[in-house]
C-alpha cells in the first residue's frame, strides 16, 4: 500500500509540474540591473532571471522597480513595464 501512495504522489507531482510548465502566466518582479540592449535582470518570488526583454513601452527600466512580467509555455520572458508606486 505505501508502495503505490510514493507512486500516485511521484505522478501527482510530475503532472502539476508538466501543468505549471505548459501555461501562461504573469508575475510582479523586481528590477535588478538594466543595459542598454532592451534587456534587464530580474528578481521574482522564485528566483532570478537575467537578460529579459522589455517592451519598447517600459522606456526607462530602473533599478528597484516593482514590474509586471509575461511568461509562456516556450519559457520566454516579457517585462510589460513598471508599476506606479504610491
């Protein structure tokens, strides 16, 4: 019986992972570096991603700004631009 409970969990984990892997999604992060190639460096909630392109929009990416970040299926990266701050 525990055999097939290590099994089922070993399954459920592979699948959850295979689905959070294969959608959309959107995400906040931090800026951590900006360069002049339309790429900056960011830091979000699982971890760090170097070289993101920016829209033509986020004209003016600086360090510490709170931004809004695309992701795909493809495992690309897309900074919408920055949040306003209050």
């Amino acid at each position: 019986m525990v055999r097939r409970t290590r099994t089922a969990d070993a399954f459920t984990r592979v699948a959850q992972k295979s689905v959070q892997q294969d959608t959309a999604s959107w995400r906040l992060a931090t800026v951590t570096a900006t360069y002049t190639d339309g790429t900056i460096d960011i830091s979000t909630a699982h971890g760090p991603v170097a070289k993101v392109r920016r829209m033509k929009s986020y004209t003016s990416p600086a360090v510490n700004d709170l931004v809004v970040v695309l992701t795909n299926a493809d495992g690309n990266w897309v900074v919408v631009g920055a949040l306003a701050t209050s």
